[in-house]
C-alpha cells in the first residue's frame, strides 16, 4: 500500500468520527427555554379577550389551535378566541428570537349567560355558578327538590354532561303520612217457605202420605211438631189437624237476618324526602307449596294492613306521594284435597300517586259493592194456583252491601324532643299493693312523670276526634 493510500484512508476515517460525534455534542448542548411564565388566562367559549403585552413580540403561536385561536391586533396586542373547552399553551418570541412568556389559556363554558338565566328562572334561589376544568359546578341552599332539578336541566343546555351538582335542599325534608281505612259491611237475608203434609190410615188395610216440603229441613213426621232448627227463634210454626184416620200438617217458616262488620284502621308513618318507607300490622300465616325437589315446603304469607310509600318535597310544602296499600284478613278454608286445607285472603288495595300541600287530605279508593240474589222453590203446578200456591212454595233473598274508603293526609314535620311525646303506657300506671289489695284498683293513681303524662290525666269529656264534612 503506497503512502497516498494511507492518507486517504486516514482522512476518511477522521471525517467518519467528526461527523458522529457532532450531534452528540449539539444534543448535550440543547437547553429548554421556559421564559416567564404568567396567570391563566380563562377565555369564555365562543368569545374573544383582547390581550396586551409589555413587551414587543415578533412571532406568536398557540399550540392547540382547536381550542383556542390566536390573532395579532398590533405589536402589542393580542386577539383571543375561546373555540373548545379545554387548555392549551400560547408563546410570545421576541425580536432576537428570545422567550417573552408562556401563557396558559382555559378555555371555559360560558356561565355568564347561565347566571342571568337562572335569576330570570328561579329568582328566590341563591344559586352559585362555578366553572372547573371543561365543567359547570352548582352549589347554593335551594328550597326545593324541583329547583334543584330545573337548574340541572338548563345548565345541561349549557355543558351537555358536564353539570356538578352540590346543591342542597333546605326546610323540612320529613314527611308524616296519616291514613285511614274505613270499610262498612251490611248483610240481609229474608226467607219466607211453608210446607204441607198429608198421611191417611183407611182401618188398618191402607195406609198413604203425602207431603210437600219446601224448607230445607223438610218434613219428617206429621205429628204437628217443628223439625230440628226450626223453633220459634228462628220462625218456624207447625200445625196439625187430625180427623178420624186423616192427618194435614202445616209448616210456616219466615226467617230474617241482619249483620253488620265495622273495619277502620289508622296506621301512621314518616320517612324523609325520596326515600321509601313501608308498614305492616297483622301477621303471617303458613301455606304449603311444592319445594324444588318436588316435597313440600310451608311459606308464610302477610296479612293486615300494609303501607309502603315513598314522599318528594317538590316545592315548598308541596309533597308527591306514591303509595301502595293494602288490607287483608283471613277468610274461608279452602280445601286441597288429601286433607290438606289452606285459608283464603280477603284483601283491599290501592295503588296511586298523588300531589298535595301541607295538612290536605285525599281520597285515593272508594269502593261500594252491592250483591243482590234471590231465588223462589215450588212444587210444580200447585205451586202456580192462586191464594193456595203460597203454600207449594218458598222464596228467599239475600242482599251483602260493603263500602271501603281509604283517605291519606300528608304533614311536612320536624324532630321534637322525646319528653313532649305522649306514649299509650303513660296512661296506665302499675298499682301498688295497698291500691291492689285494700283499694281494689288495677291501675294505679300516680302520675307519669311526663309533661304528656301529666296531659294524659286530664279528662277530656264530651265530643272528641275527626271532623269530616
């Protein structure tokens, strides 16, 4: 290899190591550039702030132009256009190329329009606009549940999902529920029947009866007696005439019965605003039913009366309620066959919602039903004879009237003191043995020691409770 050889190896080589080692040393020299860096600047969206600079800038840029765009207005000034919610970063360069500043511009929904709104909407509520990150915040003490939920409504209009609410609702939230079953049942039944019997004895060769029995009970002898169940309680009048070997028997039965059941019940409940409370007085009885492996299992069933109602406060003392009840009682026993027998249930329900102020009273079920039957027995063409076929028949009629009436009335209330409340116990005291034994009391005399027990001394005489036009 001549020496010319090695020279040019060795200048390409020495130009192969500077042109490596040149970018490291430009990377180790690279420095970030922060500047000075000032407050956010908050833009409304869709609108525009004017900016102004105290130094000159030459170069300007933004890095987001989605969010925010940028104009120059002079060598100063700065035009500002919010166009998205969101944050980005604006730089000012000066002439000689040097950083002026870093600015942070939010762009923020537009709550200057929501506030007037709500004044011209809901005037009487002191609620509080806020704006955090690319959001709406509500706060403030609203009266009412259908305030809170109004302003929601029209800040979505505003940042569609993205409203916070830290309302609260303020005034009475508890709801007392009072309510009353009232049912009336009326039962008639009349029955008017007559019976004629006729038995002959022709001197011992012949003997013949004949009887037309439209009772029940029917005849079984003709000796002018009264069959068993029909004494003179219950209406029934036998006659017998006896002539030589002939014997005619008469049986006049006339039977009527009246009955009337008195229900009312007045079950009292609170639960606090848009929560649900629910009631039962009565019990359960047990019910067989087939059990997955094909045995039997027993279940329980409820019965009484049963309350479950969930009260809003919407505005003021306004209070929706939805309410569900229901009174049953046990009935008749059903038979299953195999011995095994199961009781029925008579239930009245209701179901509704309703809306009323403070202290009114609604009647949400109201059911009269009136069951008519009636039914005539006669002996087949005597039956139909004038004056006499009165007694070759019978006729009877039943009539069951029943009338339920539930009314609710809701009270807004608040916590008392426990001392001021009245309980059933402070009207009857534990005697003590002198009043026992000596005195013959079975409750004592002493007072309760409560401000209601004191109350519950008083005599209270004459009339006294509801008043209902």
């Amino acid at each position: 290899m001549s020496m010319t050889t090695v020279f040019r190896v060795a200048l390409v080589g020495c130009a192969f190591a500077l042109g490596v080692a040149a970018p490291t040393a430009q990377a180790q020299g690279l420095r970030v550039v922060e500047g000075q860096t000032t407050a956010d600047l908050r833009v409304p969206l869709n609108r525009a702030v004017v900016v102004e600079s105290e130094t000159l800038f030459a170069e300007l840029s933004v890095a987001n132009p989605a969010i925010a765009d940028i104009a120059t207005l002079s060598e100063r000034t700065i035009y500002v256009l919010g166009r998205a919610p969101g944050r980005t970063t604006m730089t000012l360069l000066g002439a000689d190329g040097t950083l002026i500043a870093n600015v942070e511009v939010q762009v923020v929904p537009d709550v200057s329009e929501l506030r007037e709104r709500l004044r011209e909407i809901l005037p009487d509520e002191p609620i509080e606009v806020r704006t955090a990150n690319d959001g709406i915040v509500l706060s403030g003490t609203v009266s009412s549940g259908r305030s809170v939920d109004r302003a929601m409504e029209l800040a979505e209009r505003y940042t569609p999902g993205g409203v916070s609410n830290l309302m609260m609702v303020g005034g009475t939230q508890q709801v007392m529920l009072q309510l009353r079953f009232a049912e009336m049942q009326r039962t008639v039944r009349q029955e008017l029947s007559a019976s004629l019997g006729i038995s002959g004895n022709a001197g011992g060769a012949l003997n013949g009866t004949l009887g037309t029995g439209n009772t029940g009970n029917g005849f079984t002898n003709f000796d002018g007696t009264i069959p068993n169940g029909l004494d003179g309680r219950n209406g029934g009048l036998g006659i017998s005439f006896t002539s030589g070997g002939v014997q005619l028997s008469v049986l006049l039965e006339a039977l009527e019965t009246n009955g009337m059941v008195r229900t009312l019940a007045e079950p009292n409940l609170s639960a606090l605003s848009g929560q649900t409370a629910s009631f039962l007085a009565g019990g359960e009885f047990p019910i067989p039913v087939t059990s997955e492996g094909g045995g039997t299992a027993v279940e329980f069933k409820p019965f009484g009366v049963q309350l479950s109602f969930t009260p809003t406060v919407v505005d003021g003392d306004i209070i929706n309620l939805q309410l569900s009840t229901e009174v049953s009682s046990i009935g008749e026993t059903v038979n299953l066959g195999g011995g095994a027998e199961i009781p029925s249930t008579n239930t009245r329900s209701a179901s509704t919602t309703v809306e009323m102020r403070d202290g009114e009273s609604f009647a949400i079920a109201g059911l009269l039903q009136d069951d008519f039957r009636d039914s005539i027995g006669r002996v087949p063409w005597l039956g139909d004879l004038p004056v006499l076929g009165a007694l070759f028949r019978s006729a009877s009629y039943s009539r069951e009237q029943s009338e339920l009436v539930i009314i609710i009335t809701a009270h807004l209330v608040t916590p008392t003191r426990g001392e001021a409340l009245e309980l059933p116990t402070d009207r009857v005291q534990i005697p003590s043995e002198r009043e026992l034994f000596l005195l013959g009391r079975t409750t004592g005399g002493g007072s309760a020691g409560t401000p209601a027990g004191e109350v519950a001394q008083q005599d209270f005489s004459g009339s006294y409770g509801y008043v209902m036009d």
